[in-house]
C-alpha cells in the first residue's frame, strides 16, 4: 500500500541507516512491532512516536515499583523473591521491546525512546540510588553475615567487624 507520506507495505527496520523518517517522501513504511500494525500515514507514525514514548517511560515506572518491592523483601514484608524476579523479567521485556524499536533506524523513535527514558527517570527514579537495591550498601555486609551465621548454626566467622553490631542487632 502505498501513499504520500511512505512508500511500499512496511518493513521492520530502514536499511540505510539513521535517519527521520518524516524527512523526505522517498522512505519505506515502517512496521510498529508487527506487520499489521504499519505506520503508513502521519498520524499513525505519531501514534507509534508517542506509543513509544509511553513504552519507554514505563521501564523507569518498572524500576521504581521493582526498587519498592525489593526494599519490602529485604525486610521480610514480601516472602520469596518471585514479585522481584517477575518485575524483572517484565522490565527486561520491555527493554527488549524499545531494543527492537530503536532497530528500526528511525530517528523519531530513538528520540522518542530517550525523552521517555528520560522523563521517566525523572519522575520516578531520579532520588533512588544503586543502594537502594542493595549494592554495595553496608546492608549487604549485615545481611551476608546473618546469612552466614544462619548457616553455621549461629557460629559465623565474623572477624569481629563493624557490622557485627547490624547483624546481631548488639
């Protein structure tokens, strides 16, 4: 199907490289994802620009919500790691998905991808750290030794350390 604003019945990616696709009349129509869903009128191509926008916003949603979760489980409020490790998986899906979108070589969706990303991460994420999952914290050294202990019937190897005291609770 050809029209004005593209030509041919879509394809994936752009196959020249980089590029704006509402630049110029001579490009192919891309696909959004999936063969039916091609972008062959400005108004569709806008939709996809902004579905992608959402797209990518929620991975910085994602991350806020899996960062929660993961403090609730270190405290013991959530058994089992399978609400993280599901959020994960989803996050990383996701990831995958903006991957493909990026792929196509339009530059409408790379920049798309980014100010999604971006405003995300300010809105949900900009006053979380690494530590707040719990890398390289000083919990981690606490949490490790407990473990430890726990393993050893209470008789870890605690060297005497400064985190003998978060531990043990003493």
């Amino acid at each position: 199907m050809e029209s004005v604003f593209c030509l041919g019945r879509g394809t994936d990616m752009l196959m020249d490289g980089f590029q704006f696709v509402t630049v110029g009349r001579s490009k192919p129509c891309l696909n959004f994802l999936l063969p039916s869903l091609v972008m062959d009128t400005p108004v569709k191509f806008f939709f996809g620009c902004a579905s992608t926008f959402f797209v990518a916003l929620s991975v910085e949603v994602l991350t806020s919500i899996r960062r929660r979760l993961f403090k609730m489980w270190r405290r013991g409020v959530i058994k089992g790691n399978l609400p993280v490790t599901v959020l994960y998986g989803l996050q990383a899906c996701v990831g995958y998905i903006l991957m493909c979108l990026a792929m196509s070589y339009s530059l409408e969706f790379l920049v798309t991808i980014t100010l999604g990303l971006c405003v995300g991460h300010s809105i949900f994420n900009v006053s979380g750290t690494v530590e707040d999952f719990g890398y390289g914290s000083e919990d981690d050294e606490a949490v490790a030794l407990t473990e430890r202990r726990s393993l050893k019937g209470g008789q870890g190897d605690d060297g005497g350390g400064k985190y003998n005291s978060l531990a043990t609770g003493e």
